[in-house]
C-alpha cells in the first residue's frame, strides 16, 4: 500500500495511483495533537475519546482502500487542533467544548491565530483532496467517520449511518444495498449539523456522485471487526455505484 504525506505534514494520501474513481476521506481520522499546542489543555481522558478523532475510521478506510483499490485522503491532525469536515467560519471548526470536555487550548482565539491554522491544516488538506478528485474520471468521494454509542448520556440504537445533503443519489442506493445491521439516513447525524462540508465543497458543487458514511465505533474496535466492516461497506458501495450508473444511462 503507497503511502505519502504532503508537504505540509498534516495530510497523508494512501494508493494515490489507485485505478478506481472512487476517493476515500478520514478527516478525523488522528488524535494526534502537535507538541506546540500543548494538548490544548485538555484532560487524557478528552485525548484519547471519541471527541478528539474518529475511532476505527482510519482503519475501516484504509481497508476500504484496498478492497477498491481507491486513493484515501486523511487528516493527520486531531479535530479538536482544526476539524478539516468544517469551514474556517465554522463554530466548531476549532471548537472550544467538544461534548463533555473543554478545549482551553481554542479559548479565546483571536482571528490571525485562527487564520493561522487554517492555513497549517486545513488549506493542506483541502487543496490535496481537491488535487486527487481532480486526477480521476467521474470522481465519486466518499468520507468515512466513526460515532459514539453513548454522546451526552444518551445511548445510539442506529449502528451505521448514511449521510447526504442535497444530492442523495448514493445515499438512496447505498440504503437499498443494505441488508445487515441497522442503517439509517441522516443518523445520528445530518446536514442541519454541519457535518456535510466535505461533501458540498469538493462533490455537490461539481455534480459528483458523494456519501458519508457514520459507523458506531464499538462495531470496529478491533482489527478483526474493522475488516469485516471494510469488506460490508465496499460490497454496499460498489453495488451502489453500479445502480446509479445504471439508472443513469437508462435516463
């Protein structure tokens, strides 16, 4: 598996010579936060949760990758640093809470030490997915995240979510390919929460073919349950693709 990092550091890029047209993306896929931020200040416990990455998505992705042999594209950066799945005048995209935890570390930014990350982590990642969607035919982009079974005291029944905004062309077919575990649109998150950013800066606006796709991260807490995750979510996808073609050349 190829693996390279850009220039700035802070995004990897696996199987970037991958044949297919699908692009794979982990933007939380780290809970690495640089030495200089001193952990945002921020308690173990914060660091090593789901607040600050998506556990088993990076992993569950690069499966994916494989199976496909598709290019990936990840943040190497926790989201608490700069969530690259957010637009610099997000709110959140350096968030000062992050479910029960407090970030000091983003308190009190002013707006050249905003412009500062954005500039170190996001813009990188940016211009780096938009540079490998730009190498492929027809381009389909697909990100892939990980949620918590319990946010806010509250336990999550739904195990896989399929998420769109206002193109809902995969999303459709994904959830007619399903045929294992409970898969739900728009669950546990969607797009009234701004967690479509990716989706509509590098896909809708071009008229690409887009998904997220949310899985409950005690579903691939091992290496074991992440490929079997891996192989699930490729058979879905591909069947997926395959409809939409079709129906497309039907229409």
């Amino acid at each position: 598996m190829n693996l390279r990092t850009d220039d700035s550091g802070c995004v990897e890029v696996v199987r970037d010579t991958g044949s297919s047209a699908v692009v794979l993306v982990c933007e939380h896929a780290s809970p690495f936060i640089p030495e200089a931020f001193n952990d945002l200040g921020i308690a173990p416990a914060a660091k090593r949760s789901h607040v600050a990455w998506d556990p088993g998505a990076m992993a569950v992705a690069k499966a994916m990758a494989q199976n496909l042999d598709a290019v990936l594209v990840a943040s190497k950066v926790s989201r608490l640093v700069y969530d690259c799945n957010r637009p610099p005048e997000a709110a959140d995209a350096m968030p000062i809470r992050s479910e029960a935890f407090d970030v000091p570390g983003n308190v009190g930014l002013t707006q050249s030490e905003k412009d500062a990350r954005v500039a170190q982590f996001y813009t990188p990642f940016k211009d780096t997915l938009a540079h490998e969607i730009a190498q492929r035919t027809g381009p389909v982009i697909v990100t892939i995240h990980s949620f918590t079974p319990v946010y806010n005291g509250q336990a999550r029944d739904v195990e896989i979510g399929v998420l769109h905004d206002s193109d809902s062309r995969l999303a459709d077919a994904i959830l007619d390919a399903a045929d294992t575990f409970d898969v739900r649109r728009n669950a546990p998150y969607g797009p009234e929460d701004g967690v479509t950013h990716t989706l509509k800066e590098h896909a809708i606006k071009h008229g690409h073919l887009n998904v997220m796709i949310e899985v409950r991260n005690d579903l691939i807490a091992d290496a074991q349950s992440q490929s079997a995750m891996a192989a699930t979510l490729t058979r879905w996808l591909s069947k997926a693709i395959d409809a939409v073609e079709a129906a497309a050349c039907k229409g």
